[in-house]
C-alpha cells in the first residue's frame, strides 16, 4: 500500500429513503463507490440561515477510492435535494487488505 491512503469513506446526510437509495444506487453502478451503507435513524441539529434545525436524516457511508472523489461529488450534487448537502472524505487510514483490494475492483482501479 502506498504512503498516501488511497481509499476514503465519504459522509452524507440524506432527507428520507428515496433520495438515499437514488444516490447509492447512481454511485455503485457508475463504479464511483465499491459499497454504500445507508443508515436510517439519525437526528441532525444544525445550525441553518439563523434557526437552530432539527432533521430526521439517513446518513450514507460511502467507500470509495481518493481519485473517485470528484465524480462522486458531483454525482450527489445532482441528485441532492438540498441547497448545501453534506459531502464530507475522510481517509482510510488502515483496513483489511483483501477489503480495500475490493474496492479497488468494484472502482474499476
């Protein structure tokens, strides 16, 4: 594996079960994310335009590959409802091999 982790996870909050699964979908089948687990349930507080907000929120956990990043970024930009949604990458520091090796596959690298 090389120095740089290759491999990221990326956040993001979704409205309800049809945007969630819309967006998992497009980024599975364009090989832009080897898995995305769509985790229902959360409760978001957020501070938005002055109001403190209160949302019921899915949150999507995305693996995906560091060079996938800006297509899957705009692929949620396009199907995202919301004026701002929460896009956030975060490096996989160290995982099982044999699982990262799957989603260099599923990324098509």
């Amino acid at each position: 594996m090389p120095d740089t982790p290759q491999h990221i996870i990326v956040l993001c909050t979704c409205p309800d079960d049809q945007t969630a699964t819309i967006i998992a979908d497009k980024l599975v089948a364009e090989g832009y994310a080897a898995c995305v687990n769509i985790v229902p349930g959360i409760m978001s507080v957020f501070e938005w335009k002055n109001n403190i907000e209160h949302e019921n929120e899915l949150l999507l956990l995305i693996k995906s590959r560091q060079d996938c990043y800006p297509e899957l970024e705009a692929v949620i930009q396009e199907l995202h409802p919301y004026e701002l949604p929460e896009i956030i990458a975060v490096s996989i520091e160290r995982g099982l091999s044999g699982y990262l090796e799957w989603i260099d596959l599923a990324t098509g690298k």
